[in-house]
C-alpha cells in the first residue's frame, strides 16, 4: 500500500508537531495505550474529539467483564462470549481476552480505578444478559466508566510525557513512501498556535475513537461518535469488518416518538439485579422466550421487544423494578435513578418506559490480536477496532474489557518494535498526500436525513428493500455533494461537513455489508431471510474503498 487512496477535502495543514506514538481517543483504550506506550520511553500524544474525560468509556455503566469471581474461570467466560457470537467470534482473540482480562483488570486498579467492594473487601461482582456467572465488576453502582475515565485521565495528566491535543477532529492518515502511517491530518477547534487544521507527525497511529451510532437517529452514543476512525481507515485503504453486527441496546429510556441524537442508557445490570420486562398491561414476555428470560443475549431481548411492540402497535415496553425499593436504586443505581427522574419518571413507583436503540458497533477496523491494521504502522483497539471478539454480537461489558486488554497488546508490540529498532522516524510522502482524491462534503443538514435513511431501513428490523431504498438515500446525498463541488458551490469545509462525510461513508459501507449478508444472525436481522445460515454465511464481510470511493464488501474466504 503506498499511499492514501482518498481523503476529505480539506485546507493544507497550517501547523505541524512531531511525537512517536499519536493515539486517537481518551476512551480506556486510547488511554491506556498512551500509558502504556510511556513506559518504554516513547513519547505520546493523545488527541481527543473534545474534553479528555469525553470519551464513550464515561457512558459505560454496568461495568467491566473478567474471570474475578470465586468459582469462575477464563474458559467459561470465553463459552458465554462464543455464544452470544453466534459463530463468529474469533476463537484466539477471545481466548487471548479472558486470559489476559482479569490481571488487566487488576492493573486498572492500581492505576487508581476504585470499584464497588463487600464487606470482606473483594470487589462486587454483578450478571447482565448472556453471562451465566456473576462477573461485572462495577464502580459507584452505575458509573463504572465515568470512574476508569477519571483513574486514567488522572495519571495521564500526571504523566508530562503525554501531549494532549483537545477539541480536534482527525481527518486523514498520512503515509511515507513505502505507505507506513507516518502521522495524521487534524482540525482543531480553538484558538492559539494549534488553531485549524493542522498535521502530527508520528512513528505509528492508533485510532481509539470509539463508535459510530451517529448513524442513526436515536443511540445512547455521544454527540461526538460519528465514525471517523472507521471513516479515516478506509480512506486509507484499510480493511473493515463485521460493519453490518451494529447492537441495539434493548433498554434505553424512551422519550417519545419524536426523540434524537444521545438517548439515556438503562443499564442490563437494572435486569441483572432482577428487573423485568414487562408491556403495558404488566406481562412479563421474555419468560419462555430464553433459558436466561431478561439476561439472554441483546440480540435476543431487543429482537423480543420489537416484535412485542409490533404486537401491541406501540413504540415501547417497561422495565419494572418496583420490587427493588427506593434504597437499592439509590445506591445501586443512582445514576439511573437521576436520569430517570430528570425525564419525569420515577422507577421507584413506575415501570420505565424503553425500547432499542443503537448501542455498539461490533464490527470496526479489521485488527490481528496486536491491533495492527492492514496498513502497516495503523494500529486500532476500542470500539473502533474489529479484533474478532464480539462476533455477531458482543457479550454484555466485555467493551471495556477488549479496550483495556488490547490496548495493552498494542503497547506491548510498539514497545517491542521500538526496542527492536522497528520504529524509526517516518517522513511524510508529501507527493502521495496531494494525490489522493479529495472527497466532497456533504451540506451539515445531511446528517440528519442520514440518521433518518439508517434508522428507516437498517436498523434493529432490515430487509433487501429497506435497505435498497436506503441506499438509494445515501447515493443521492452523495450525488448532491458531487454535484455542488463541479459547480464550484461546495459545502464549506469544516467540522459539521467533515462530520457528515465521515457519517456518509460509513452508513454506505454499513448498508454494503448488511445487504450482502442474507441471514438472520446475532444483532443482524433480516426479516426477508430469517434463519442462521451457517452453510454461507459463517465468514465474514471484508469491506474496502474502490478507486472511485464506494464501498465493496468480500466474504473471507471459509
């Protein structure tokens, strides 16, 4: 690969650092890498969409996955994460996840991370859907990310070898002539020296930016998720996969027909602690459905609550935990209970109104269990990454436990290579940068008709012509954006379009894959093909940019 294939039309970088490691994200991935990386004496650099304590791992609240428990082992871990796969989880990244996952998890907390702990002091473990073992671990009942975010926030800060670059947008990879990441594209949204768009110039990249449920209209992702790790690795040329197993969370507050953007989170621990699904004349539907009723997998749940919904022509259930008492959902779960009561509703005295909404991006940019990408010196790990785990369909809280580990796999192999003398200063093959195709932008009002396209025809429920006619959206939105840029009346270049684009290339690489893929399968359903087809679809989609920027997705060889 010698060069960036495509890249967002954008001003030339009016500033330019140097570090060795550049790392994308302050989730508990991004941060962990910069922590990590420190260690061997390279310097870092964490760039990060806006605050450093933003990130989507401060969203997280049921907790983090591991082997902890007295009882419990790695290999039972990994049969319920095999499961909730549904067949295509890779089965050596897994195993090297719960292996490696309870000694991470106990590295965290020396770090500073302080979770909820008995009266004999042990860390207190919970169950969510698909988990045959209590082993959540969580911290401040519901605020399990917000506090690893401040732990690791904390010693990042600590550390004045870790360079912070806040309130930037990447844009785009750049490569040396042998096409090696040599550093990234940024625009920063301030003022001062690093104002604009700008380049850092690094050793190896790593994209830690979390997810992309910005596709859609209604996600419990931030503001900020918009997709453009996924976006920038395949404008590089990178290989993507599993784009197509996006998870809907099956309880998240409902707040109308009419809401959008960040939806508040209930957490499956609310069901771990014996919370039930209910409709609104108080029938509990998931008893009989599943072996685990509300603790079966997400797919499953969410799969059951819509077609309840479609039953009773509603647009949500309840979930009723009216049995567990004011005081256990104050100390339990306050978090919830504030965002419950802040929408007018008291799950002490009612049922709470949910439905599914987009949570997860199981798939992402394709990784081996290092994190290296298929672009030599681009590293991924976090949500953005696809390293085999999830499969079909993650496993309950085993998102931050895949951050932290192969975060410090990624760590561990930079530092190899460095000690190695396999990381050498890179330089920039300005020639392969100008001749990258620019790629149009979008007007900032297509982000909404995108989430609408998305959520109208590829979410939760899809079919050939949902998604046919979502497709034809996209197409026509990427059409209008050629259209102005010949005509010389081009949206301006700036985070709101660099945004949508990103949104743009994503949704169509999403549709790609989910059109191809004719089964029914972990949290991808298609009601036209509703049966697990294993005999053609136990591989997975691979999904690249052609010369002219589409996207193509090829079924991995079996």
């Amino acid at each position: 690969m010698s060069a960036v294939k495509h890249r967002l039309t954008a001003p030339a970088p009016g500033w330019t650092t140097d570090t060795d490691v550049v790392v994308v994200g302050s989730g508990v991935a991004g941060l962990t890498v910069a922590l990590n990386v420190r260690k061997a004496g390279l310097r870092a650099m964490v760039v990060t969409k806006a605050m450093l304590d933003d990130g989507s791992t401060r969203w997280a609240q049921g907790g983090i996955a591991a082997a902890l428990g007295e009882g419990d082992t790695p290999g039972q871990h990994l049969a319920d994460t095999l499961v909730a796969g549904v067949g295509l989880c890779d089965e050596d990244a897994v195993r090297t996840l719960v292996t490696e996952g309870p000694d991470a998890v106990r590295r965290l907390i020396a770090v500073g991370a302080a979770f909820d702990r008995g009266e004999d002091g042990g860390v207190l473990l919970t169950r969510e859907g698909g988990h045959h073992r209590d082993r959540i671990a969580h911290a401040g009942g519901d605020a399990t990310g917000a506090e690893i975010s401040r732990a690791l926030v904390a010693a990042v800060r600590a550390d004045p070898g870790i360079e912070l670059i806040e309130h930037a947008l990447v844009l785009d990879l750049l490569t040396d002539a042998g096409g090696h990441a040599a550093g990234l594209t940024l625009h920063v949204m301030g003022e001062g020296a690093r104002d604009g768009v700008g380049a850092v110039r690094a050793r190896a990249v790593v994209l830690a930016t979390g997810g992309m449920g910005q596709v859609f209209s209604a996600t419990t992702n931030p503001a900020v998720s918009t997709g453009d790790g996924v976006a920038l690795a395949l404008r590089a040329g990178a290989e993507v996969t599993d784009l197509e197993f996006v998870q809907f969370h099956p309880t998240v507050l409902w707040l109308g027909p009419d809401a959008e953007g960040q939806q508040p989170l209930v957490s499956e621990a609310v069901r771990g602690e014996g919370a039930h699904l209910v409709d609104a004349d108080g029938v509990r539907f998931m008893t009989g459905q599943h072996e685990l009723a509300e603790l079966a997998p997400r797919d499953i749940v969410a799969k059951a609550i819509t077609r309840r919904m479609q039953l009773n022509a509603t647009d949500h259930m309840y979930l009723d935990g009216r049995h567990f008492g004011a005081a256990m959902w104050e100390h339990r779960f306050p978090t919830i209970l504030a965002s419950c009561r802040a929408h007018g509703i008291d799950p002490v005295t009612e049922p709470i109104p949910v439905a599914p909404a987009a949570h997860y991006a199981s798939g992402g940019v394709r990784t081996d269990t290092r994190g290296r990408t298929s672009v030599p010196g681009l590293y991924a790990c976090g949500e953005v990454a696809c390293t085999g785990v999830h499969g079909a369909n993650r496993l309950a809280s085993n998102s931050l436990l895949e951050g932290l580990v192969f975060a410090e796999r990624i760590a561990a192999d930079l530092t190899a290579r460095h000690t190695a003398g396999e990381l050498p200063e890179r330089v920039v093959d300005a020639a392969s940068a100008r001749a990258a195709r620019p790629v149009p932008l979008p007007a900032p009002e297509a982000r909404a008709e995108i989430q609408r396209l998305m959520s109208g025809g590829a979410g939760v429920l899809r079919s050939a012509a949902s998604m046919a006619a979502t497709a034809r959206g996209l197409a026509l939105l990427a059409e209008h954006a050629r259209t102005d840029a010949a005509e010389e009346k081009p949206a301006d270049p700036r985070v709101e379009t660099w945004e949508a684009a990103n949104l743009l290339l994503v949704a169509d690489a999403l549709v790609t894959a989910a059109t191809q893929r004719g089964e029914t399968r972990g949290c991808h359903w298609r009601e036209d093909f509703p049966e697990r087809d294993d005999a053609h679809w136990q591989r997975h989609l691979i999904t690249t940019l052609t010369a002219s920027g589409g996207p193509v997705s090829t079924p991995e060889e079996p």
